[in-house]
C-alpha cells in the first residue's frame, strides 16, 4: 500500500469527478471545443477551475457538516457562511490548500423550514441512513474487514447507464464498490492526518464513488414532483444527490476578447449555448470585484421507480457549466499584470451572485432548452 500526499489525493478525486461530469455535461465539451477550434486556448489543461459546487439536503447524518469532512480532509479550509432565505439554502464556500485547485461551495436545503408535507417526502428517502454516510466511509479506511454502507439502496441514473452499464450491474456496483476499494488497514496514527481518512490512490477512488453512489432508493416521478412544487433544489437532489452541480470556468485570465464575462456571455451564445439570466446574464457583485454567468443546466433523461417494479423515464435538469470573473482588488491595483497572482483578486462569493446562480437547474431557465 501507498501512502500518499493530500495534495495527490486531491488531484485523484478531482479528476474523477471531472471525468464523470464531462461525460454527463454536454455543454462543457461544446464550450472546451468551441475555446479550442478559436484559438482561446490551445490545450483544456489551461483551463483554470475558479470552483465546483456540491448541494445537499440539510438532515441529520446528511447535510454540510457531512460532506465537508471529505474536503477538510483533502485540505481545504472553511470560509465564510451564507444564507439564502426565499431559497431556504444555507451554505459555505472553502479555500484549497494550493492555489492550483478549486474552491469548493457546498449548499444544503433547510429542510425543517419546508411545510411538513415536504418534509415527509425528503424524510422518506434520508432516514433510510441510520449513520453518517461519510464517517462510514472514512471508518472503512482503518478497517481490516470489510463494511458496507448503512441504508445506501442502488438505482439506475444517467452516469450507470451511460457506458451501457445494466441496472442490475448498477446494483451490484452499488452494493460492491466500497468493500472492495476500502478494506485496507492503514496505521493511522503513524500519520498526521486524522485516524480513518484518505492515505491512498484506493481511497481517493472510493471518495470518488461515494460521490457519484446513489445514498437513497430511486425517487418516485410523483415524489419528485411534488418537491418541485416546492422546491426545485430539493427536487434535484432528491434524484442527483452529490452529482457535482457544476465546474467553472476562470474568464479573467483568457486572452484579450474574451476576458470579461460580458465578452465570454456573447462567444457562448454565438456557440448555442443557453445562459442564465436569472439576475440578469451577468451577476455582478456590490463592489463590481466578481461577475459570474452560467449555462443553463443540462437535460437529462432519469430514471424513476414506478411504484410497481419497473421504471419510468422523464427528463429533469443535471448539471451546469459557470463561468466567472475575479477583478484585482484596489490594494494591488499597481502591480503589473504580470505579477499578479490569485490571491491578489476577489475571493469568496457573493450572496446574490450566487441566489441567481441557482436557478440554472430551475425550470424557468431549462425551459429554454427547448
């Protein structure tokens, strides 16, 4: 067994969801193909990821205080807190322990500020977990035998069926996958990090599946719709759970003409692409120091429990592509853009940048997907 570095780690989980992603978002191939045939770039790997965005359902043994710990482990560091109170959202965004990696936002739904009718729904699918999903995962790290995950009940998505993968070869992977990446015992306190983290190539791969493993059993049409109602985050989650909401793109760094988000926004739109304009195409801060656009959100075809042993399909919004523009703050205003680095820009988020955001998964912007 191979011990190995948190930033080696990182980079291992990163590009697994990257790749699973790309293969789920469409958009992003076509924005990456459309920056490379006009000359923006010449190879992807100069794309800068400003972050990536994870949402959650705010329950017990679910939630931010949950899905962070996988991230604190890798590295990153809590920032600052956010509330977002017509969406009923909390959330928090984290730096990276090297400037070369993303930020990280994760968002959770409240879910006990919902009528209880919705309440029950959610309640129905996440108390199926008896323990924290990621404590588990974590525990399987130290462990010698194998253990399986408490409540995790498979079912088929897009990202399973994709690479013509059957369902009940989903269920077998589902039920499979964590006791044979992670049963290996790591003598962990010969090491800094903390008893039962990641150590290993064979645990960031199964960081990797537990991201994109189904934690509930597969939702029912009436169920997801009746969460829409209601909520349309909670109604996406319901389905991706923590699919990887979307990556992002660094604008300010492109080469002259493309920039600015409001020069990116044209090139997208002149490549087919559908922007959000929920707070207008361009959000733009109090301070004008970060602006951020995003496509609207991918349609998928989903797989939903029938009520009666089968499936029935319909298409629902996956995931996004957003693009961001980090201005230099006043204090380095006088350094020649050659020396300027990432920390002599705008950090963080801003509240109403990122509510406008949001609605890229929302049907008044799907819909114009057509």
């Amino acid at each position: 067994m191979s011990l190995m570095s948190q930033t080696q780690l990182l980079d291992w989980v990163l590009e697994g969801l990257m790749s699973r992603y790309s293969t789920r978002v469409s958009d992003a191939s076509k924005v990456l193909s459309g920056m490379l045939s006009h000359g923006v770039i010449d190879d992807v790997s100069e794309i800068e990821n400003d972050h990536i965005a994870f949402r959650t359902m705010g329950v017990p043994n679910l939630g931010i205080q949950s899905l962070e710990k996988i991230f604190l482990a890798l590295g990153y560091r809590k920032e600052d807190f956010y509330r977002f109170e017509k969406k009923k959202l909390d959330a928090y965004w984290y730096s990276p322990p090297e400037p070369r990696f993303p930020r990280i936002f994760i968002s959770e739904l409240c879910v006990d500020a919902l009528t209880p009718e919705t309440q029950a729904i959610i309640r129905s699918y996440t108390d199926t977990l008896t323990e924290d999903p990621v404590d588990v995962l974590f525990r399987s790290f130290a462990a010698k035998q194998e253990k399986n995950f408490k409540g995790l009940a498979p079912f088929e998505s897009p990202e399973n069926t994709a690479d013509g993968e059957s369902a009940a070869q989903s269920e077998n992977t589902a039920k499979g996958m964590f006791p044979e990446r992670c049963a290996e015992l790591v003598e962990a306190a010969l090491e800094e990090r903390p008893f039962g983290g990641p150590k290993t190539k064979a645990h960031a791969d199964a960081i990797d599946a537990f991201l994109h493993q189904p934690l509930w059993r597969t939702p029912t049409w009436t169920d997801y719709q009746a969460l829409a109602k209601e909520s349309e985050y909670a109604s996406w989650v319901i389905y991706n759970r923590y699919y990887l909401n979307h990556f992002t793109i660094t604008i300010h760094n492109l080469p002259e003409g493309y920039n600015t988000v409001a020069l990116f926004n044209d090139f997208l739109e002149s490549l087919g692409i559908a922007l959000n304009d929920a707070g207008g195409k361009a959000k733009i801060s109090p301070d004008k120091k970060l602006i951020q656009s995003s496509a609207v959100a991918q349609l998928i075809e989903a797989a939903f429990d029938d009520g009666h042993g089968g499936e029935e399909r319909h298409t629902i919004s996956g995931s996004y592509v957003e693009f961001a523009q980090r201005e230099i703050l006043d204090d380095y205003a006088h350094l020649p853009l050659s020396e300027i680095k990432r920390h002599h820009r705008k950090e963080g988020f801003e509240r109403d940048n990122a509510d406008g955001i949001f609605e890229s998964t929302y049907s008044t912007q799907t819909g114009k997907k057509g």
